[in-house]
C-alpha cells in the first residue's frame, strides 16, 4: 500500500474528477531501495516544491509515488493510438498520474510517474523502466526546453534498487515528469472509440479549459480546438525540424493536445544533414524519418479531427468540410514556422523576401546533404561567417567553391551575427555524449551527464572548456541506433 502522509505538496485530480471513465485508480509499486539518482532543483522550485524536501526520504517516496500527501488520487490513464498506423487501445501501461499541481504562478501541472510498476493497461509489459532510457528522456527533455521548444520536462530520475529484463537484465528506475497535460490524439480517439458522446464532449471541454480557454469565446469551440491543436503542433514540428531533432515514434498516442513535446523513446539530434535519417530500430521502413515529420503530423492531425466529427456540427457531411478546411492550413501554418525559424537562423531580417529567404535556405541544405555536413555545427559557424570569418565554415566542406558562391549571396543580405547566435546552439545532446554519460550514470558515476546537462541547458552560450560538446561524434562512433525497448 501507499503511504499517506502530510506533505508539503497539494495534488489536485480534475482529469480524473472531469473524466472518470478514463482513470484507473492505480498504485505505484513498491520501491524499497530508492536511490536518487538527479533532480531538477531548478523546476522543483518552479513548480513550488522544496528541493531539500524531495532529497528527503519523504520526497523520494513522493518522485517514486511510494508515499503520497492526503487526498491524492493517483490514476493510470486511458488512451488509444496509432502505432505505426495501426489503431490499439492502450493506456498507461506503466506510468502514472500522480495529479497536478498549481505552481506560483497559476500554471496547472501533471505530476506523472513512468517505469511505477504494471497497471491494468500493461498489457504483457512489465511496467518498469530501466535507468538509461529514463536518463535519455531526462537529458533530452532538459536540452529540448532550453532550445525553447515546448515540452514535457523531467524533474527527477530514482533509480529503484531493483532489476529490469530487457535484452539483459538492467538496473531499473522511475522517471517523474512534468507535462502541461497528458492530454494526447490518442485520448481523445479512445473517447471516439467508446462511442460515448457525452464521454468525448467532456474530454473536449476539459482540454479547451485546460489548454485553449479562449476558444470558449468562440461560436464553434470544437473547431476552434482543432485549429488551436493544428497551430500548436505545426509550430512544433517546425521546431523540431529547425534543431534537426527526430522524435522516432509519433505514434498518435505520442502526441500532445498541448503541443508539448513527449514519449522520448528512441528519439535523436541529426549530425550529418539527411532527410531520411532514422534512429529507431523499429522503424525500418522509415515512416517517422526526420523528413517525414511535418506529414506524419498532419497524417496523426487528421485522426484528431475524425475524433471531434460529431462535435463539430450535427450534420456529417458539414463538419468533415470545416474539418477539411482546418486541416488544409496545416501545410501553410508548418511552411510558415519553419521559414520564420530558418530565416532567424540565417540572421535576415523582414526585408529579406520569402521566396529569397526560401531558395538560400533550399541550396545550403542541398549542400549540407550532398557534402555530408553537420547540421548544427555548420549553422553555429555561420555566425562567425557573418562577422567576415567563413574559415570554419568552409572547412565543413569536401568542396568548398560551391558554398563560397551560395556564401556570397547570403553575405550580401547582410546577415546579424549576434542574432543568429541566439538561434543557433553549440551544445545539443549529441548521440555520443548522451550514449557516454548514460553508461557512467548506469555504473554510478553521474559526473559526464552532469557536465552534458550544463552544456545543453545554456545551448546558445559558447563557452571555454566545453569543446568536446560542441562537435560531431568521431568517426569511429559509427551508425547510431536508438532501440524502442525502453
Ligand atoms: P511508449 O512507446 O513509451 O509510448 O509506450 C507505448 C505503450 O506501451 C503505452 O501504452 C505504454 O504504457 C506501454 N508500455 C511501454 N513499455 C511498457 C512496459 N515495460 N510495461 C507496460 N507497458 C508498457
Ligand atoms: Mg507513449
């Protein structure tokens, strides 16, 4: 059983109060030799928590969901999804929400456990979660946030004491997370699934009062919802696509009513610029490859606005025009993000027309791909080209001549060095230096994800010391694997 305990934090329960029908009350499993491997002092005290308090046995027992405050509620949630195209019902097969909490500022909050222990959803899973993938999630989470791209954030990983079996038996943990909701597509495709209308109706209120309040001003809230959802995750996958990260399983499940970024499985920051690249071992026919994101986004987009249909007008025929008509400004409201972002990336300001902004950006990713140039090194050094020092830059090129001419059209646009310093990191958590600081970490030594964690916290500042994170992994680090098995 869980503890009940008085504790300095107030967990309120409005998803499972809002909708009953897709909480479970659920426990975490026991943990009896918890040990706290890294905590977000930072967020914690963000969120209004006392970061010596959660280094405390009691907050141990609140970051494992092993003892919570009075009242608490804890609920694994119901959801369905897409896998790779595929519908399934699932569900917190793993995980936990432990409730939400109202930080300082008003802001409403998901405390959320992952790798608590099997639920009712678990399937034939174990429900644990072994110590490096809640690291990876950890670090990636942390550095997404810090390049200002909207996600769930990790507020700390415990590592349990216990054993995980994987494809070897590894030692196990449980990550918590922080989410502005994890209202998923995939929630809202299970509400469609029971054919429950007052089920679905609800669901929708309770996102609109969570995420989009002002769409209640609106005569149609349902379809201003969908629009909103469009808008947020164009706007996100733009800025995945500008940081050249690939999210590896946009499964409709992994993806957000909010717009946050979530579900860091077997994600990866691109080196060498490709299109096709793919990290996911799982993925062999590419479906989730770094080109493919913005489509997959309007393909999962698409299963989210089949699930509002009947809330969209009584007649069908009526609400899949206006579900039509809101999916069709995908495309533009993606191209406009995305040309926005590289056009900050490239220093240039408004006066620079589009379609100008467009075909630069066009040739020197062409040449990134041709040459097999590092996406973000070679944009880093862009900065020093705009201050009249291209050395660094043209040393990314096998060929150089044909970027010294496409340099010499960007140069004379006059480019802001020091703008595109803000938009163009030097630390991102490389996949060499994430797969080193999770083996120390697994061994005990947390020391290199530390270091990894301060330089990709302060992505934009380039400083001494630091070098190593700065560039590409070695050759010998070879084609990199991210495995699902998490
Ligand atoms: P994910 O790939 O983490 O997005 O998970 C997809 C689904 O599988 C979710 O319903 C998870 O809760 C579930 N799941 C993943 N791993 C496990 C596990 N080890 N035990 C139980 N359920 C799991
Ligand atoms: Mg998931």
């Amino acid at each position: 059983m869980t503890a009940v305990l008085t504790l300095p934090i107030t967990l309120e329960s409005t998803f499972a109060a809002n909708l009953p029908d897709m909480a479970v009350a659920w426990h975490a499993g026991k943990v009896s030799d918890p040990t706290l491997i890294i905590l977000n002092e930072k967020l914690a005290v963000d969120l209004g928590l006392d970061p010596a308090f959660l280094r405390t046995s009691g907050g141990i027992g609140l970051l494992t969901g092993n003892g919570l405050p009075e009242n608490a509620n804890p609920v694994a949630q119901a959801y369905a999804g897409h896998q790779f195209g595929n519908f399934t019902r699932l569900g917190d097969g793993r995980a936990l929400l432990l409730g939400e909490i109202v930080d300082p500022s008003g802001q409403r909050r998901d405390l959320h456990l992952k790798g608590s222990g099997r639920t009712p959803f678990a399937r034939g899973g174990d429900g644990l979660a072994a110590v490096g993938p809640m690291l990876r999630e950890y670090i990636v989470s942390e550095a997404m946030h810090a390049l200002g791209i909207p996600t769930t954030r990790s507020l700390a990983v415990v590592g349990t004491g216990g054993m995980v079996r994987r494809e070897e038996m590894l030692p196990g943990a449980v990550l918590a997370r922080v989410a502005s909701s994890h209202l998923r597509v995939g929630s809202f495709q299970y509400a469609r699934a029971t054919g429950d209308a007052d089920l679905l109706r609800r669901l929708a209120d309770h996102a609109i009062n969570r995420h989009y309040p002002e769409a209640t001003r609106s005569p149609n809230r349902y379809l201003d919802l969908l629009d909103r959802v469009i808008a947020a995750q164009a706007s996100l996958v733009a800025g995945w696509m500008l940081v050249g990260f690939v999210h590896g399983v946009m499964n409709t499940d992994n993806m957000t009513i909010s717009g946050e970024t979530i579900d860091y499985g077997p994600c990866a920051f691109m080196d060498t610029f490709d299109p096709a690249t793919v990290y996911s071992s799982i993925d062999a026919m590419g479906r989730y490859s770094y080109g493919n994101q913005p489509v997959i986004a309007q393909w999962n987009l698409a299963r989210f606005a089949e699930t509002l249909l009947p809330l969209l007008a009584e007649d069908l025929d009526e609400a899949v025009a206006l579900a039509e008509n809101s999916l069709g400004r995908f495309p533009a409201l993606y191209s406009g993000a995305w040309l926005a972002g590289m056009r900050a990336k490239l220093g240039l300001t408004d006066d620079v027309d589009d379609d100008a902004v467009t075909a630069l950006a066009d040739t020197l990713l062409t040449l990134l791909q041709e040459q097999q140039v590092d996406y973000t090194s070679l944009f880093r050094s862009l900065g020093a080209a705009a201050r009249g020092d291209a050395e660094t830059a043209r040393a990314f090129f096998g060929e150089p001549d044909r970027f010294d001419a496409w340099l010499a059209k960007w140069l004379a646009h006059s480019p802001d060095a020091d703008a595109m310093d803000g938009v163009n990191p030097v630390y991102i958590p490389r996949n060499h230096l994430v797969e080193e600081a999770l083996a120390s970490a697994v061994e005990g030594d947390v020391g290199p994800m530390e270091r990894l964690l301060a330089a990709v916290s302060d992505p934009f500042t380039e400083r001494p010391g630091l070098e190593r994170y700065a560039v590409a992994a070695p050759p010998t680090f070879g084609c990199y694997r991210t495995f699902c098995g998490t």
